[in-house]
C-alpha cells in the first residue's frame, strides 16, 4: 500500500498520462499471466475483501492501479474497499466476524500495526472520542462507535476492518495485507 501510495504520487508527478497504460498494462499482464503471484495476489485482495450485503461502496482515495468487484488492489498486491452501511455497529460487527469464522482466517488479539493495542474482539463496538454535533444543532453529541477486527491466515497474510459512526449511520475500510507486505513493515519499524 506505502508503494502504491509512492507510485501514484511518482506518476502524478510525470503527468496524468502514463496512468492509464500503467493501469492498462498491469490488467493486461495480470490476463496474460494468470498462473503469477502477481495476479493471484490481485485475485485474492479482491475476493477476501467480504461487505455485508446492506454495504455501498465508497471511493477510495489511495490511488489504486487496479479496481476489481469495487475493491481497491495495489501494485505490491495489498486491497482495500471503503463502504458505507445503514446498520448499528455491534451489528456489522457480528456480521463481519461472522462471515470469517468458518474460513481459514484467525482472530488476531492485537492490531497489526499497533501491536500494544488490542483489537475489538473481546470489547465490541466502543465510543472512540468525544462525539458527533451536526452543524448548527444543540443537541448533545451523539457518541462515535468503533470497531477494529483483524484476522491472519497460515500464510501470514492479514485482514483487518474499522468500522465506525453514530447510530445506524456507519463508514468502514477492510484491509488485505500479503504476507510479503506485513514482512516489509516489520523489518521497516524494527520487529
């Protein structure tokens, strides 16, 4: 994800128009090579990456080099997807941990990329902050409800999702991260 972030601000910098055949040759491999890790990772990100089916799709500003079934895939294999739902918290909550329970992934107890802190697991959705006044109103804030759940697979590879908002108004962002990638980050913080 860091690369692709590198990448997109590389190529905005040469100019809009090397985006569209850099996209359009890594498509184009990733059909010419099916049997590559690169388009297998591709695939993967963007199957694993589950929305409960009252979920809408939200753009992600990342600068992805591939979009496939709405998810986001970047060049060093990493996904994500941001979505919108119109259910409380607790509830897309069960219904993410669900969804992962009879599959090869396995709860992590604390967060990837802040090992020190727990995931949510054990606490469910909690008030993060002091809360949300719409503009203009005085009626005391409504509390910000977050939930942060992550999962790792034999390989090493991580998914991890926050969802968060107020009351039945909820945004969320899953996460893919390949193995290669986690490594990267570990070795790079000194873990």
């Amino acid at each position: 994800m860091i690369l692709a972030r590198a990448m997109h601000s590389r190529l905005r910098e040469i100019g809009g128009a090397w985006l569209m055949p850099v996209t359009l040759s890594g498509d184009l491999a990733a059909c010419a090579q099916t049997n590559s890790s690169g388009a297998v990772q591709r695939a993967a990100a963007a199957d694993i990456l589950w929305l409960p089916a009252q979920a809408t799709l939200k753009e992600d500003g990342a600068g992805p080099v591939l979009i496939r079934n709405g998810r986001s895939i970047y060049v060093d294999g990493s996904g994500a997807v941001a979505f919108g739902i119109a259910v409380n918290c607790d509830d897309v909550a069960r219904d993410i941990t669900e969804h992962f329970a009879p599959t090869e992934w396995r709860p992590r107890s604390t967060q990837y990329l802040n090992p020190q802190l727990a995931t949510s697991f054990s606490s469910g959705c909690q008030p993060h902050g002091g809360g949300v006044t719409p503009l203009g109103s005085t009626v005391p804030p409504e509390p910000y409800i977050e939930w942060r759940g992550e999962w790792e697979n034999a390989r090493g590879d991580i998914v991890s999702y926050v969802v968060g908002g107020t009351g039945q108004q909820q945004v969320g962002y899953a996460g893919y991260i390949p193995r290669l990638v986690v490594d990267s980050v570990k070795r790079k913080l000194g873990r």
